[in-house]
C-alpha cells in the first residue's frame, strides 16, 4: 500500500496537486484545479491508467517496428506519462516535452523524477510558439495533449497550427492529438476539417457511447501522409476495458460533413466538459 502523502502546490497556471494511488506503491495522479491530467507509476512506466492515454499508446505501439527508437515532440507535459512510456517501449529515442507551465514542471521532476538517460528535454513554453521555432521535418511523432484547465487553448486549433505541426514533422511522421467533446460535434467535426486538409490520411479512436452523442468524452486524433496499420490498436481498444472502435476513410467523412477548417481568428478553445466530467474532490 502507498503510505506517500498528497502534494498540493500553486504553479504557474492552477493548483496542482500529486495524489497517491493506495492500491500501487510508487503510482501517482496528477490533477491541475481538480481536473485529472496525468496518471504514473514509476515502478511500471508502461502502465496507462486512462483509456485516452491507451489508445494514445497503442498507436505509438504500431507507427514504427517494435523497439525502434522515434523523435517526439510533445506539446503538452503533465505528469510526463506518455514520454515515460515511450522511453520505456523505444529505449534511444529522443524526445521534447513543451508545457507553458514551468512550476509544473518543477514540481513533476521534484516528486516523480525521470529515469537517467532517458533522452527527454522539457521546455517551459508556449505550445504554439515553441513549434513555430522548431526545425523542420524533425519529428516522427507529434503528440497535443494540452489543456488550460479543461480546455484545448484556440490557438492549438487552427488551421496555422496544423501547417506548422506538418511542417515540423517528417514526411512518414504522425500527428496524435487527444480532443473531447460531445454532440453535435461542433468542435470535433471543425478538428477533423482542419487536419483534413493538410494531411491526407486522418483517424479517430473513441468509445461508441461518445461518437453516437450520448455523453461527452475523448476522442484520439490520428493524422499523417502516409497510410497508418491502425489494425492492432483497433483490436486492442476493442478488447480494452473501456473499448473504442476506429473511425476513417467514408465513415469519417460523412461525420465531419460539410465542417470547415477552422481560421487563427475564428479559433475557440475545446467546449468546457459538462459539470463533473473530469473533476475530482
């Protein structure tokens, strides 16, 4: 049993605060204003908690030959558990993590130190800057998982910053974004519109329940040039606790209908979760 005691601490942008898992002794839940973020056990690094952070996972799984090493840039840091991960599953691999909030940062490194050597480089910016400086085609995995609060900022929607995503990543590489939303789709559909029309090949992976409107919830983008073999995660997130299904090609299409890419000055933030989606005493 875990005997750790909670941090609370006010960083740049919220409260954070570092739960104990009582069930696993060196796991942690990371939540900024009560919001979850991140979920990590420095014992297992390979071990996902949260369905999302899953799907994310068993498609980094299949864009490369097992083991082989990837470049990623991931916007977005919280715990750092998708980093850990890939660390973990792809030794060699050279990784950037950009979050805009330094004392978050801080305080992850702090209690839930990164293993040595495991090639990953933090950088206390803002997202959308941060990749507008980076070099071109220097990615093979570019990973979005940010959030203000319970919100994707506007300005990681637009169709500016699907160009600059494709400009960074290689010509093979692969774009995953996790995006959440609820019937009608406003904000979905507009998502898909934009990643549409820069990159050829687009999927999504999300529960049945959340796609046919039932209720709000995540839903994992996946976008490229290049045909992904999305066959072993569609068969792994059939058989997850929480199954999803994967979504592209004519199905895709007829859901994003007649949904247009979305312009920097008509950009708006991701809608705000319905009260108590995401929130935690």
């Amino acid at each position: 049993m875990n005997e750790a005691i909670p941090v609370v601490r006010v960083t740049d942008h919220g409260t954070a605060k570092l739960m104990p898992d009582v069930d696993r002794a060196r796991a942690w839940l990371l939540t900024v204003d009560g919001a979850p973020q991140s979920y990590v056990d420095l014992d297992a690094p390979t071990h996902l908690e949260f369905e999302y952070a899953r799907r994310l996972g068993f498609v980094l799984d299949a864009v490369a030959e097992a083991g082989a090493p990837l470049d990623v840039l991931h916007l977005g840091g919280g715990a750092l558990t998708l980093p850990r991960y890939v660390a973990a599953t792809r030794p060699g691999s050279r990784q950037d993590v950009v979050d805009a909030d330094r004392g978050l940062l801080d305080l992850v490194t702090e209690h839930l130190p990164l293993p040595d050597r495991a090639g990953i480089a933090l950088h206390a910016a803002d997202a959308r800057g941060w990749l507008e400086g980076a070099p071109g085609d220097s990615a093979d995995v570019l990973i979005a998982d940010v959030f203000g609060g319970s919100r994707i900022p506007a300005h990681l929607t637009s169709l500016g910053y699907a160009r600059q995503a494709q400009r960074v990543l290689r010509d093979d590489g692969v774009y995953l974004a996790n995006l959440a939303d609820s019937a009608p789709f406003d904000f979905l559909r507009s998502q898909l519109a934009t990643f549409a029309a820069v990159f050829e090949e687009l999927a999504v992976i999300a529960e049945p329940g959340v796609l046919r409107g039932r209720r709000f919830g995540n839903a994992v983008l996946v976008a490229s040039h290049r045909p992904v073999d999305l066959s072993g995660p569609a068969r792994r997130t059939a058989a997850d606790a929480f199954p999803a299904r994967v979504e592209h090609g004519a199905a895709l299409r007829r859901f994003i209908g007649g949904a247009a890419p979305v312009a920097d000055a008509d950009a708006v933030p991701s809608p705000e979760p319905p009260g108590g989606t995401f929130g935690i005493g």
